[in-house]
C-alpha cells in the first residue's frame, strides 16, 4: 500500500470498529432483557466483595466464587468492582464490562490480523468479527467464562508483538494468567499454546523480558492452579496471600470432560464438535442465532478456505503462526470437553480469523466486484439483529426473566414479614439476595439447602423469603408468573411476573 491506501484503510477500518462497538454497546440493559441466573450470582457476589469483602458463601476474597456450589470463575465479578462502585450492583455494572472486552477484543484482533498480513487482510477480519453473531451474543451478557476469548487474544497479540518489542511478553504472561480466571477451560487450551509460543519465538526471546512474563504469568496461575487441585484432592479450603482458595461442595470435571468418560467419550466430543461446527447451535437460546447461525452459514468454508490458503505460506510471520497454534491448540482441547457453544468458547476467534482470510481470497477474486462480499455480509448481519431481537428482546425473553428484578424490588418495600417466590425462576434466591441487598453474613446465617453437599445447591429459603412451586405460595405476599396468577388477588404486575396475595391471606 501507498500512504494515501493506509490512510483510507485506517478510515474505513475506525468505522467498523466503531460499528463493531456500537453493536455491542447500545441497548446494553434491554438485549438480552432481564438477567440470566448465572449473572445475578456473578454480581451479588461482586456486590458482596465490594462492600463486605466476601461472596455469600462467607469466603473472603475467593480465587474461585463457590457459587451455587460447584463454583463460578471469579475474574468478571472482580471486573466489575468499580462499575458497581459508581452505578451500584445493576444490570449495566455487570454487562458494561464484558461489553468492553469485546470492544478490546476487536481491536486486539484488527491488530494481530493487521501484523500479519498487512492492512486489506486486517480490514476483512476486522469486518467478519465485528459483523459475527456469536461475538455480539457472547459480550452483550454476563456470562463470566466468555471473558475467556478476550484473555487469549490480549495474551496472543502481545506474545506476537514480543518479537519487535520484547518487553511485551509481560503483557502475555498477564493476559494469559488472567484467562485462568475467566473460565476453567483455559487449563486446556493454555499448555500447547504457551509452549508453541516459546518455540515460535525462541529467536527473538530475551532473558529478561521472557523471565518477567514467565514470572507474571506464574505468579498469577498458582492461586487458581492451588484452588483447582485442593478441590481435586478433597481437601479444605485454605488462605494464600490473603485470598481464599475455596472448598467446592462438588467438582464438575467429571461432567464437562474426559476425566468422567474416559479415553472412551474422546470420539462423542469429536463427534459434538463436528455437529457443533456444522449447525452452528447448541440449542441453547442465548448461543443461537435465529437467523444466521454462529457465524453464518458461509463461515465455516471460508474458515477452510483461509486455513488452506495460511498452511500453504512458507513465510509466515509470529502473528499468524500463534493464530494456527490456537486453533490447533483449541481443536484439541475441545476433545476434552462435552462441549457447547460457552465450553469451547476459546476456539471461535481463531476460526474466525481464518474466516477473515477466506473472506480476504474472496474479495480478490472477486476483483472489481470485491465491495459484493462486505455488502452481503452486511445483509445478513441486519438480518441476524432482526431475530436476535426477535429472540432475546423485551418480555418474550423467558431465560432471563424480564419485570422479576422489580417485582422483587416492590414486594421488599412493602416489608412483609413473609413472602414467596415461585420456582418458576431458575435460583430465585440470588435474584433476592440481589435486588433487596442482603448482607452475605445474613444470607449464611439464614439459609436453608435441600442439598446442602450437591453440585447445584437448591435454596428451599432464607430470612423472610421462601421459595417453591407456585401452588404452595404462602406468606404475606408472592410474586408468580403471570401464568400463575389463576384467580388469586393481584397487586402488581411486571413484565413476566406479578405480585400477588396468596390465598391463604
């Protein structure tokens, strides 16, 4: 490229991050509406630490949130500490920062792509990532192991950039320490990854800055490695530097992968993956695109395409050869794990850095007629927000409960001495805990567990609060379904769930 080319890439690059941001950013609150069970948890227990300096299992600054039982990946809830400082423990506290990694994650892309193979190819990769549907889904809730991908990528382009700029092996060595926190699977992915990267880069590797990565690195891992194996071996929870290395009440690797099935269940994951890859859906609502799968129905050979086209370069440089790492790394790993879209989450960008590429051949064989690929893309990106919307935007959105947040909110202000919550709602109590603030010493003095030792701890009540089929409800006031109500007396109504007064009354 000339400078005048550079100039007008830059351009038109700023515009798609910027509309890579925006689709992001905008109606963070209301897309998906409501909160997902798994984020109220993720943000009581921020809320928690914030004020009270534990989680409401009573463990003082967890490396691990014990969660619902079997644990919950902590690095979101820490996140989102000074988010919650300045608008409390809402909605926006919690998603605004998994927002903006994602906003990172484009960038970090773009500049990874953009070392790679120079600013054309940057743009079309750049492009396919901010216009992919699982990106957009995956950043717009709180779900806190989808922190995962934007960990590897910072870990993967300062890895890359350590080649010109040794010293940024310590911005590797932090990332990828960090991606331990964001979600257990980074145990899997991480081993061949690092040790490809030494390899790649053992070149241009000086002492000083690789010993300063290796040592952040280290330093961050042992907590969460000392975590994980103490919960492996059965033995108590621990203080290490002032943190806590929670006990689990149940470890769930026999459930997620091969360590429950075997050598035997290798083939049924391989088997899950080529299914996942080709249908693009896990049938779980929040990773399903109703119109356009993951990364649409031309991603996948595309990906090929690129992928072919990068194994056929003899002379690739750092940025792309630790690309082709991950995804093989990923590919691997994913073996491991009875996957779905959240599971393997750490292999989409490399796919999709590759799809990026076949995306690039096919605008250069399209010639004159290249601005025919960004156009279409374009076409179905519309097309997947129309049903996105469709799917997980206002009242409609049963997962995430849309009106429960407020109806708890009002039955607390009218300080009954009793109230009761349907089981209609997946873990009722934390969407209490959240939205009447208790205190977590309150929460541990009062609660009671129909399976206090179980990997999913049900929560029959604590306080003033109990919780069951809405048939049962009793107290001074219930907040139902709407589809509960029968003839019972109402008081309110809010979004899916209304206040009522029990028969009883």
């Amino acid at each position: 490229m000339n400078n005048a080319e550079r100039r007008r890439y830059r351009i038109i690059a700023a515009a798609v991050l910027a509309l890579g941001c925006a689709a992001r950013l905008i109606a963070l609150v209301s897309l998906p509406a409501g909160l997902n069970q798994d984020e109220a948890s993720a943000l009581y227990d921020a809320w928690a630490i914030l004020n009270y300096g534990v989680d409401r299992n009573m463990n003082r600054l967890p490396v691990l949130l014990v969660s619902w039982g079997s644990g919950q990946n902590a690095l979101l809830s820490y996140l989102a500490l000074p988010f919650i400082a300045l608008l409390g423990p809402t909605v926006w506290a919690l998603r605004l920062p998994m927002a903006l990694s994602g906003c990172l994650t484009l960038w970090l892309f773009y500049k990874t792509a953009l070392r790679a193979r120079g600013g054309r190819f940057a743009l079309a990769a750049l492009l396919f990532l901010a216009l992919c549907p699982w990106h957009v889904m995956a950043v717009r809730w709180g779900l806190e192991s989808n922190l995962l991908p934007a960990m590897l990528m910072g870990g993967v382009y300062c890895a890359a950039l350590s080649e010109e700029r040794p010293w940024a092996l310590a911005g590797a060595g932090a990332f990828f320490g960090l991606a331990l926190y964001a979600y257990g699977t980074a145990f899997f992915v991480l081993p061949p990854l690092l040790l490809f990267c030494v390899w790649r880069l053992r070149k241009s590797l000086r002492p000083l800055p690789f010993l300063a990565g290796l040592g952040i690195f280290l330093a961050l891992a042992l907590p969460i490695a000392l975590c994980q194996l103490r919960n492996m071996l059965g033995l108590p929870a621990a203080e290490f530097l002032g943190f806590t290395l929670p006990e689990l009440t149940a470890t769930r690797q026999s459930a997620t992968s091969v360590f429950g099935t075997g050598l035997a269940g290798l083939w049924g994951n391989v088997k899950s993956l080529a299914r996942l890859l080709i249908t693009q859906s896990d049938g779980l609502v929040w990773n399903s695109a109703e119109i356009g799968g993951l990364y649409y129905i031309f991603g996948l050979p595309l990906a090929a395409w690129g992928l072919v086209r990068s194994l056929r370069t003899r002379e690739r440089g750092a940025a792309e050869g630790i690309m082709l790492a991950w995804l093989f790394s990923a590919l691997a790993a994913s073996a491991l794990i009875t996957v779905n879209v959240n599971r393997v989450n750490f292999l989409w960008l490399p796919l999709i850095y590759f799809a990026g590429l076949g995306l690039h051949a096919l605008a250069e064989a399209l010639g004159r007629l290249s601005p025919i690929a960004p156009a279409a893309l374009a076409v179905c990106f519309a097309a997947f927000l129309t049903g996105y919307w469709h799917t997980l935007g206002g009242d409609g959105n049963v997962n995430f409960f849309p009106g429960l947040g407020e109806a708890i909110e009002y039955a607390g202000a009218r300080s009954p001495e009793s109230a009761y919550i349907t089981d209609r709602v997946n873990s009722p109590y934390i969407y209490t805990l959240l939205y009447t603030e208790t205190p977590p010493a309150e929460f541990a003095a009062t609660v009671e567990y129909t399976n206090p030792d179980g990997a999913f701890r049900n929560v029959e009540g604590f306080g003033k609060w109990r919780f069951g089929p809405a048939e049962d409800a009793s107290g001074e006031l219930a907040i139902v379904h709407v589809s509960e109500i029968q003839n019972r007396e109402t008081e309110a109504v809010f979004g899916q769930f209304a206040v009522i007064i029990p028969e009883s009354k």
